[in-house]
C-alpha cells in the first residue's frame, strides 16, 4: 500500500479523504508501523482544555519503528552521512545496523547510570552522530529528551534544566563552529552551578579542549560505553507518552516547553517527510539545520529514519571555509532532496554565482525552505542558480508545536508560487478567521491563521504548565488551535503566511503584513535582508519602521534609503511605503535564525529601558549598533 501521493488529482483525492474521515485517514498509515498493542480508539480531543489524544491506548517504541524494522531489509543501508565542520577531516558513514548497535550500547549506558523511563535528559552537543545517538537512546528507553542547541548562554540552559527537573546532561568537551572552537563543557558546567537535579554528565571528546571532570559526576562517553554491547530491550510506551520537550522562546523570559508524545508524532513526521520531499528508497536527504531546532528532530532524525532514509548530518556553517561549501557538499554526498532557510539562502545569495560555479549539483531533484516564508527574490535565485531551474521548491509552513510540516507543495506536484506555501497537506483543516473569530470562507480573503481538527503531530502541552498551553493556542478563538500567524488565501486557494499577527501593522485601518513589505524592500537590488515592525505615528495610528541590511555601494544612505521606499511604493502602493527606513549592520537573531521583533518594535518606539531576555541572541551586540542608528534617525 503506497502512502505516497504521485499526481495533483490524487493529492485532492486523498486531501478530501482525510477531512470526510480523519480516523481512517490517520488509522491507514498508522498500521504500516509495529504496535506492541493496537490502539482502542483512533482519536479523543477538544480543544476548550484542550486535551488531544492519539491512538488511544496504543503501545509501542519508535525506535523500533525506525531501527529494528529495517535491520534485516536494509541494515547495510547508509542511514547517517556526517560531514565535519571541517572538510578536511574524514566523512563518517554509519549504516542501520550501525546505528541500531551504537543506539542500544549507549541504551544500556544510560540505564546503567540510573536514567530510566520518564526522566529528563538534556542534551547539549554539537551535530555529531553520538547527538543523534543519544536522542535515539532515551528514546528506546523511555526517557524524555530536550535537546538544547550548544550555542545558547549557561543561563538559557540552566533555564531550561531547571524547567523541566533533569536528571542527566549530555554534552562535548567543545564543538567545532567555522573557525571558532567553542568551550562546550564550560558552559555546562556553568549552567549547572545554577541547578540542582543533575546527577550525572556524560561527555563527548570531539575538540580536545582541555575541561574539568567532577568526580562522581562527569564520565566520559567513551569511558562510559565501556562494556555495555548486546541489545536493550525497547521500553514499551503509550502512544501518549512523553516523546521529547523542546524549549521555544515566548513574549515572557520564561522558556516555553513544548510536548511531543510518541505515537501521533511518528505517524505524522514519517507521512509528511515520505510526502512533501516525495523522499525515494536510495536518496539522499539533507536538511541543514541543527537538531537543536524542531526542523533538525522532525527532518534529521524522526521522519528520515521512520522511512529509512539516508541523512546527511553537517556540522558546519554554509560559509566555511568559503561560501560554497553548502555546495560542495551537495556534489560530494549526491544530495537529492535539499532542505534549509531562507536566512541561509539570503546569505549565500550576497555572495553571487561565483560560488556555486565549480559544482554541478546534478543530483539535487527537490530544494526546501523553512523557517519563514522566502521572499521572490531569493525564491527565484535558488530555483534558477542552485536547482538550475529543475528543481521544485517546497517553501514549507510549520511550527514547532505542530511537530510537521502543515502546509507545503508537494514536491513536483503541486504548482508553485513564489511565497506561497500553497496548500494544506493531507489531514490538516486550515481556516481564516477574523478578529471576533468569525470563519472567513471563500478564496481571496485574509486574517488570522487556525486550525479547527487536530493532527497527529500537534503538541499535547507545554512541560508542567498546561494552562500557559491552553491561553497560548486555544483562548484566541474559541474551538480552534491558533498558530499566532496571519494568512492570505489567495484566488486560487494557496496560502500565503503574513508573518505573525503581532508582526502586522494596522497603517491607516488598512492591515499590513510585514512579511508583505519585507518581500517587497528585499526586492532592492542592493538589500540583503530586512525587518519591518510597526510603531507609533501621530497621523496614521502606526508608521512602519523598516530597518535594512544593505550594501551602499557608491551611494549614500539618503539615497539608498529613498530608493527603498519607492520600491515599496512601486510594488505594493503609497499605503505600505515605510515611514522610515534605517540601514543597520545586522538584525537581532535567535541562534535558529528566528528575527527577535519585540527589541525591534521597542528601539522604533524609543522604548529601550528593558528589552526582557537577550541570552538567546547570536549577537547581542547588534542591539547597542541598531539604537545608536536610530538616535541619529531621530535627531
């Protein structure tokens, strides 16, 4: 039985199936997997708690799913590709029996060192293989793991230690970055002076930097592997249990635990991966994020290994030690399905063809985005430069709480639009609603972004505070789960995301999406990338705020600045043409590339008094450069 859709016809066949009847939609592709015990029931939920559970009183273990079923079919497949910060140092291919080895040896590992089902582990690495090892490993034995990116402060993570009571961290002495070293171990130990529930630290040589063991606490990974070959039994679990927690950044300094449970996830990421990249039994996957991020869980490890698939797992940056290594491994892996963001693109598309020049990438069949709608122009310079015009995009939408993509082309099935996600995939029920949360039908219509069914994937809650869950997702609008986005259906019924609803200015009465603008100021020749924010103006109630990346040239800001704005005016009206516009060295970013727009809506209306948490940002220092800017805009 093919879960696999092959034409746009059968696309909207199996789409209308799956909204007449979710439960024999989501039950079909459910039994291509081993149960333990089948489910009583396919669905319960509501969404006024909300309580959502899938596969009610099913049993099981994904890693058997991912490993042991292929053990004897494909065991001498390729399942894990790693390519190292550095190019010179050698490849390592793992296969599945590999992997199904190292995944029960380190099983063992934990078990010996007292972690058991329903405990926490953090894991804090660089992206090696022993990362995806160890996420794997709590996995078979039930353990929750929460896989923290190896970038953030000591104080992010204790944060996050502390939230979700862990019992054990995993870490690296250091981690490879571009040219930096990065004192991995250091930060831990930090952290840790700030908890209290950690009882054991297992630690990773990768670097060689020179670290302090606590005795009885610290061991080395290769110390405490020692002796523990031979198969670990795979710990039976609801389909409701724990699967992982990942840590998000909400509006409040608090971090935010999002819960994934273990059967309705596997279900979805393996039926969106197989769909949306159209993934074939023998290609190559690449997704270039971290498995720090939902995008490295849902698309590095669960989806792919769930289908089998060979991944490739980089350590590295897009820009080192030159700005086509992206490219260079494309050719020297064979990649054919190619996943990344739109921020990587923007920055590789500064540098020009010169890059992309030596390598064919011949074997690339499908180019993804992610993370944020791209924008026309370098939706068009990936398509005609890096897929030679060939290659279908699939610009996808998702979030982390909703564990899978939700609405994506299908890859060379579904006609595309530049910065459009196109249309929802199968078992997923989109809808518009206005502000009073009024269901606006039809096509040609815009507001705010919700879902009114629930999907396999979705989160259950958030760790140990369901009610933040429940005012988050559920108290906007009554019986549905918002996604906090606001959203264009156009005349053909493709969605177009509008950036998040507090990203969009009400200029005029007239309501703005800032991702709208953005397409339209990055469409400047000479603009590398922007973030438009709105803010207090006497006249028009909020004036949009535009601050710009840009390469001067020979110009002067003034000009630069009011070509800008004509651009604006040209491509979308007088009405979107921003009020101001500020040429900045750099945008405060997250670690995962995610725009932090409250600094950026605080510096335009002159509030900088407390700016909340900036631990998570990749340049604080960016901040003190944008308000300096504005001052002098100002005066």
């Amino acid at each position: 039985m093919s879960l696999k859709i092959q034409t746009l016809s059968g696309y909207f066949h199996e789409y209308q199936k799956s909204v007449l009847n979710p439960e024999a939609f989501w039950e079909r592709i459910a039994d291509t997997f081993h149960w333990k015990k089948r489910w009583d029931k396919v669905v319960e939920w509501n969404f006024e708690e909300p309580k959502i559970e899938w596969f009610v009183n099913g049993k099981l273990n994904i890693t058997e799913n991912m490993l042991d079923r292929y053990l004897y079919t494909a065991g001498d497949r390729t399942a894990i590709i790693w390519e190292p910060n550095d190019p010179s140092e050698e490849v390592r291919k793992i296969t599945y029996r590999e992997l199904f080895d190292m995944v029960n040896q380190f099983s063992n590992t934990l078990r010996a060192n007292g972690v058991g089902k329903g405990d926490r582990v953090i894991i804090y690495m660089p992206m090696v293989p022993e990362a995806a090892v160890a996420m794997i490993a709590c996995a078979r034995i039930g353990a929750i793991h929460s896989v923290v990116f190896a970038g953030f402060s000591s104080n992010a993570l204790a944060d996050r230690i502390n939230d979700c009571k862990a019992k054990m961290v995993i870490t690296s002495d250091g981690n490879f970055r571009g040219a930096k070293t990065i004192e991995v171990k250091k930060v831990v130990d930090e952290a840790l002076e700030k908890t209290e529930t950690i009882e054991k630290m297992i630690v990773l040589k990768r670097t060689g930097t020179e670290v302090t063991m606590q005795n009885g606490r610290d061991i080395w990974w290769h110390d405490a592997i020692k002796g523990h070959e031979g198969e670990a039994q795979a710990e039976s679990m609801d389909a409701e249990d724990m699967l992982f927690i990942l840590y998000t950044s909400g509006s409040t300094g608090k971090p935010k635990g999002v819960v994934h449970t273990t059967g309705g996830y596997m279900v979805y990421t393996y039926f969106s991966f197989l769909n949306v990249f159209q993934y074939k039994t023998g290609d190559v996957f690449w997704c270039s994020a971290d498995i720090g991020w939902i995008t490295g869980h849902s698309y590095i490890i669960y989806g792919p290994l769930l289908a089998g698939a060979s991944i490739v797992m980089f350590e590295g940056v897009p820009t080192y030690p030159n700005p086509g290594r992206f490219w260079e491994v494309v050719d020297k892996h064979q990649v054919n399905e190619f996943y990344t963001a739109p921020t990587a693109i923007r920055a590789l598309q500064a540098f020009g063809q010169e890059p992309l020049e030596p390598f064919k990438l011949d074997s690339l069949r499908v180019l993804g985005t992610v993370g944020e709608p791209i924008n026309e122009e370098a939706w068009h310079w990936y398509h005609d430069h890096v897929g030679k015009g060939k290659c279908p995009i699939v610009d996808t939408w998702w979030q982390t709480e909703t564990g899978g993509i939700l609405v994506s082309p299908i890859a060379g099935i579904t006609p595309t639009k530049p910065s459009y996600a196109t249309l929802p995939l199968p078992g997923i029920q989109p809808v518009i609603v206005d502000n009073e949360g009024r269901e606006l039908r039809g096509n040609s219509v815009e507001g705010n972004l919700c879902i009114k069914y629930p999907w396999p994937g979705m989160l259950r809650t958030t760790y140990g505070d369901h009610e933040r869950c429940k005012q988050t997702y559920f108290s906007s609008f009554n019986g549905y789960y918002f996604t906090g986005d606001g959203v264009k259906r156009d005349e053909d019924g493709y969605y177009r995301i509008l950036g998040r609803v507090d990203d969009v200015i009400n200029v005029s009465g007239h309501r703005m999406g800032t991702a709208e603008v953005e397409n339209a100021i990055n469409e400047h020749p000479r603009v590398i990338e922007s973030a438009v924010v709105g803010y207090p103006h006497n006249i028009k109630g909020q004036g949009i705020y535009a601050f710009v990346i840009a390469d001067l040239d020979d110009r002067t800001v003034q000009n630069l600045t009011n070509e800008i704005k004509v651009t604006v005016n040209n491509i979308i009206g007088p009405i979107a043409r921003p009020d101001k516009v500020q040429i900045v060295p750099g945008l405060p970013k997250t670690r995962s590339g995610k725009i932090m727009r409250r600094i950026l809506r605080k510096i335009a209306s002159g509030d900088t008094d407390n700016f909340g948490d900036t631990s998570t940002l990749l340049d604080p220092d960016v901040v003190d450069k944008i308000m300096e800017g504005a001052r002098e805009i100002d005066q």
